[in-house]
C-alpha cells in the first residue's frame, strides 16, 4: 500500500487520496500505520456505507473487493491495483474485462478513458447490471 501511495502522489499530485480499509481491518491500527508516514491522507470509515462516500471520489483503485461492482454501477471509473494476498482476480473482474488491471500509475487517465469507453467493455457492463 506505502508504493502505491507513493506512486499517486508521484504521477498524480494533485489528487487527493482517500483511503477506505476494508470492513475486517481495524481502523486505528490503519490509521497509526499510514498517518505516520503520510499526514495528508483522509480515511473513509468502512463502517459507513460505501454510497455515501462517492461523492468526492473520481476513480477508485481496489485489489480484491466487490467495491468495483458497486462504484462502477455509479459511474464511478475503478481500477485494479494488486493489494491483497488472496488470490489473484478473485472475483474475475480483470479476467472478465470489467475492471482495468493497471501496475503503475503513468498515462492513467488515458488509459481508464479509453478501456471504459470501448465497445467490449459496455458489452461486459451490461452482463453485470
């Protein structure tokens, strides 16, 4: 997660980064651990629903979660960045062409632009809606 913060606030360092740890995880120990080393990142409590806080998100970056389904339904863009230790595209999101894998940041709007807007995957969107 660290090279992965580290890689946004590289390539994209405008952006404000929002981070929500899964249900499972305890909120403080995420907290202490990634506000030491990065001050400037908000944390979303994963005990509020994910809906509400959409608002001020333009792309979301998940590892293995069914967050994508959710934020992709609300035309949210969402991206997969490996994060977890569980097996690689559990849910079958990059193997099904719903979610775009990416493995660095660099030319990332081109790239979530151009895989969302084509033809195969609107076909796809449709099979999961």
């Amino acid at each position: 997660l660290n090279k992965l913060i580290i890689s946004i606030k590289t390539c994209l360092p405008d952006c404000q980064i929002i981070l929500r740890p899964h249900p499972n995880t305890s909120l403080l120990k995420f907290k202490k651990s990634l506000l030491k080393n990065f001050s400037e990142i908000v944390i979303s409590d994963s005990s509020k629903i994910l809906h509400d806080s959409l608002d001020a998100i333009d792309l979301v970056i998940a590892g293995e979660s069914s967050a994508h389904l959710e934020v992709l339904s609300l035309g949210i863009p969402s991206v997969y960045w490996r994060l977890d230790k569980i097996p690689y595209d559990h849910y079958g999101f990059v193997r099904n062409n719903f979610v775009l894998k990416v493995d660095h940041l660099f030319d990332l709007k081109n790239k979530v632009n151009s895989f969302y807007s084509s033809t195969e995957w609107k076909i796809v969107q449709n099979q999961y809606s």
